[in-house]
C-alpha cells in the first residue's frame, strides 16, 4: 500500500507519496504568495490552498502511476493559520486568513497584558499572549471587522478548511487547537470556558470536534476524488501543525531530541511531559502521543525568507543567469558569500523583517544591517543575513536551556535551508550545535504519510518512524568559528537590547 502526505506552507504546497516502509516514490510542489497590505500585515484567502493541494496529489498519482485503490489515505498539514479562516454557514471565507507571520493585532495583544494577569492566560494555556497567536488575530477581526465577526459561524485553520472541501468533515487537531492559544486549556485539552469569556471570543466560533494527528476525518469525496485521481471514500487523516509535524519526520519521539524545521521562517522545538512550560517559547500537544506529550518551540518569523528577499531585491544578475543556465541562484549567492570570513568582518543584521516571535516577542522589531562601511560588499550582507537566521536560532535554544530543558548534542535540520551545506555550516558554528539531515528533502510531508498510515492501521505503532528515516553525514561544529561566532552573538543580542525602544518610535511612525 501506499500513503500520501500533503503540507500546506506559507509560499508553497508539497505533496510526497511513500510505500509503507516510508520509500520515497513521488512528490509535486505548487507555489503561491503571501498577501502583504500593509507593512506588517500577512493575510491569504484559503482557496489557493485547496487548489494546491488537488493539483499536487493529482500530480504525485501521475507521476507515481500508482492505481488509486493502492493509496491507503492522505494526512494533510499547514501553516500555523493565525485566526484561521473566518467561515459562514456555509463555510465560505468572509475575510482573509491573518496568518501566523501577521503582526495587526497590537492593541488586542496591549489590552490581554493589561487586564489578564500572566499566571492566569500561562497557567492555563502554558502559552502567554503575543500577536503571533490566533486568538489575538481572532480578537482584531472583531473590534475591526464587526460586520464579518456578525457573521462568523467558525474559525477554521488552513490545512482543516482543506479537509473540509475533501471530506465535508469540520474538525481540527490537538496541536493547532493547542497553537492558537490563549482559549485552549494544555492540560484538560479542550476549550477554556474561563479564558473563552475573558477574552470575548464565543467557544462556538471554536472547532468543535478535536482529534488526535492521527485520526480520520472524513472519506474522500467523489468530485475531489475524480479531480486529484483518488477512490472515493479513502481516509483523509487529521494531520497537524507544520513545526511538529516536520519534528516527527526526523525520528522525534522523546525529550532531549530537538530539530530545527527551516524554510521560509524558523520553528526549533522538542517534546516533553509538559514540565518545562515557559512563557517565551510556544507549546502544544505534539503530534504523536497527543495526550501524553507536549511540543515546546521557538519560532523567528524569518529564516529562508532573508535569502528570498536579498535574492530578489538584489539578486537580479543571479536570477538572470538562473533563468539561462539553470544554477540557482541562491547558489551563486552563496559561492560569493564563501568568501567572506565567518561575522561578515563586522557586519551584523537583525532579522526582525515581519516583527518577531520568541523570544523577544516584539511586533515592533525590525529588520537591520549594521556595521556597515565601504569596504563592504553584496556578499558581507548576504552572508550576514545568513549569520542572522543562526543567531535567531541560537537565542531560542537558549531559552528552552533556561527553563530547564537537557539538550542532545546533535541538532536535527530539515526544511528548504537544509539542503545548503555552506548554511547548515553556519547553524552548526554558531549555535554550538552539530546538524543532522535527512537523507531525502522531505520533511512535513513525509511526517503526514506516516501520520496517514497510523490513522489507517498500515503502521500499527509511532515507533516505525524511527525505521523510516535515515541520515546523511553529520555537519559538526568548527570550534575555531564558534569561538569568533560567540563575540558577534553577544554583540547581536547588544543590538536589539540597545535598539528597541527606538525601533517602536519608528513603527509608530
């Protein structure tokens, strides 16, 4: 039998199809645009989702030529949705999904630190409040949107809207009920009744059906069964969040085991009883062992976004001689960007451009490039935006050490910025850390298949995942960067400290 995983990203769907024994077979890729308004804002409409998601399950059944009785189930992932998409009756869209990186919610995120004391919104959610979180999108929607907020039968997240066109099934799962804070009580796993009133967010615009990652929805539907070259009926399976999802891809089932899921923005977490809860990371039920365990990360709001934008706001040669010899461009940055010694010889850059998330936790926060002379050159800022996703990173696994959290010694990466060596070199030196990669470029998607193949009973155990994946060599540590790595890191935690203030004067601005 085969299995097919789906993972709904911010700027692209991936599908991939593996054998029960998780042997890769085919995979298809769509990409799309995140709708940016306002500065600080990041919004999609759920349809170019659903259209993803067709085309790149019926692509992986035409390349595989796999009949469509032999596919057990599909299981389906997403972005953290925000507020998730504000539905009617109907479940059609009334507004746009705010998505996680969407920052609007400044007000509502004032008044929660104002009026809702931290023991109380920590002490049952083990979340604290921030933009980031839904349920302060949810909030904006309301005291702006009032028209909309009338009409809202549900708020349901990306990759739920999509089952819901599959199957006709509503429902969501333990982790993104868990990821929208604020409402969802860590450990009763349910709605809090309590914080649902404080915060003026009515539990029957909540999902009201909320299963394990590993749980059937729903069975296919004809019409969507015909367009993406399915069988009717066939299981569709709940999924998750992308960061836990793309955790489980790597082998992660106990504490100490942690991973870094780098694409287009950062999620590092690891998984836990529930007893190193912090309010400067996020947490939530992990995707496997739902009632058991709990996935605790960081999140930076940017990490192969920094390569997207330098490449297309100043990799316009580059991107000319991608598009008539085929080298990528990304790689043509980098071969430069090889030249420059480790710290950019001086140039530091925040990679605040969306705000941030943990742990500094500030909407206002922006992108900065210091250190600048004339002796400086593309490659310095290229190279230092690199430096910037590290420095992000190592700055969330401090705080996960600080509240207490045993390490091992071994990172695992996955996600588009792992198939750079020269990057994950960079991760390595400055985190301290040594960097492990899958073999196959498959993360999420492959975490999906294997959630499709326990909620179908063709894998009978979490365990099996540790027999799917394999590993290539270990990017260890240079110890002679790390030391240069640990003065620019000091000086990058200095930057931010000694900028903030200014930074909210200008976002006000």
């Amino acid at each position: 039998m085969y299995l097919l995983g789906t993972d709904i990203g911010t700027q692209g769907t991936k599908t991939v199809m593996v054998n029960e024994k998780g042997t890769f077979v085919a995979d298809a890729f769509q990409e799309y645009e995140v709708i940016t308004p306002k500065p600080s804002w990041a919004e999609q409409w759920p349809d170019v989702w659903l259209e993803a998601v067709i085309n790149t399950v019926a692509k992986c059944m035409e390349k595989s030529g796999v009949k469509p009785q032999e596919v057990a189930g599909l299981a389906i992932s997403g972005l953290y949705g925000g507020s998730g998409v504000p539905v009617d009756k109907n479940i059609s869209p009334l507004y746009p999904c705010l998505i996680w990186m969407d920052r609007r919610a400044r007000a509502e995120t004032q008044w929660v630190k104002d009026n809702v004391p931290l023991e109380k919104i920590f002490g049952i959610t083990g979340n604290y409040v921030d933009s980031y979180y839904g349920f302060t999108k949810m909030m904006w929607i309301r005291n702006n949107q009032p028209e909309v907020w009338k009409k809202i039968y549900q708020f349901v997240t990306p990759k739920d809207y999509v089952i819901y066109h599959l199957t006709g099934e509503l429902a969501t799962d333990f982790s993104s009920a868990g990821n929208i804070g604020g409402v969802f009580d860590i450990q009763k796993r349910t709605w809090s009744d309590e914080m649902c009133e404080i915060l003026g967010i009515p539990k029957k615009m909540l999902p009201t059906q909320i299963l394990k990652s590993s749980q059937i929805v729903g069975k296919l539907k004809k019409d969507m069964a015909q367009k993406m070259g399915l069988w009717e009926g066939m299981p569709v399976v709940a999924g998750g969040v992308d960061a836990p999802v793309a955790q489980l891809c790597a082998g992660v089932l106990a504490p100490g085991e942690h991973v870094a899921m780098a694409g287009t923005s950062m999620c590092w977490g690891t998984v836990h009883g529930g007893e190193y809860l912090t309010p400067g990371l996020v947490s939530f039920p992990y995707v496997v062992f739902d009632d058991a365990l709990i996935y605790t990360f960081g999140g930076s709001a940017t990490s192969g976004a920094l390569a997207r934008w330098f490449r297309d706001e100043f990799g316009k040669y580059e991107k000319e001689v991608q598009k008539n010899t085929g080298i990528p461009a990304y790689t043509l940055l980098e071969l430069q960007a090889q030249t420059i010694p480790p710290g950019s010889e001086g140039v530091i850059v925040l990679p605040y451009f969306m705000g941030e998330r943990s742990p500094i936790w500030d909407p206002d926060a922006r992108g900065t490039v210091f250190g600048l002379s004339l002796y400086h050159h593309r490659p310095h800022v290229y190279r230092a935006m690199l430096e910037a996703a590290a420095y992000s990173l190592r700055h969330n696994m401090e705080e996960g050490i600080k509240a207490g959290m045993k390490l091992n010694p071994e990172c695992w990466i996955v996600g588009g910025v792992a198939r750079s060596d020269f990057w994950v070199q960079i991760f390595a030196d400055i985190t301290g850390f040594d960097m492990k990669r899958l073999s196959k470029d498959v993360e999420a998607p492959l975490g999906d298949a294997f959630l499709a193949g326990l909620g179908t009973g063709v894998i009978d155990r979490p365990e099996t995942i540790k027999e799917w994946v394999d590993f290539r060599p270990v990017i260890k540590v240079n110890q002679k960067n790390r030391q240069i790595y640990d003065k620019y890191y000091d000086i990058f935690r200095e930057l931010y400290d000694n900028t903030k203030g200014t930074m909210k004067k200008l976002a006000r601005l």
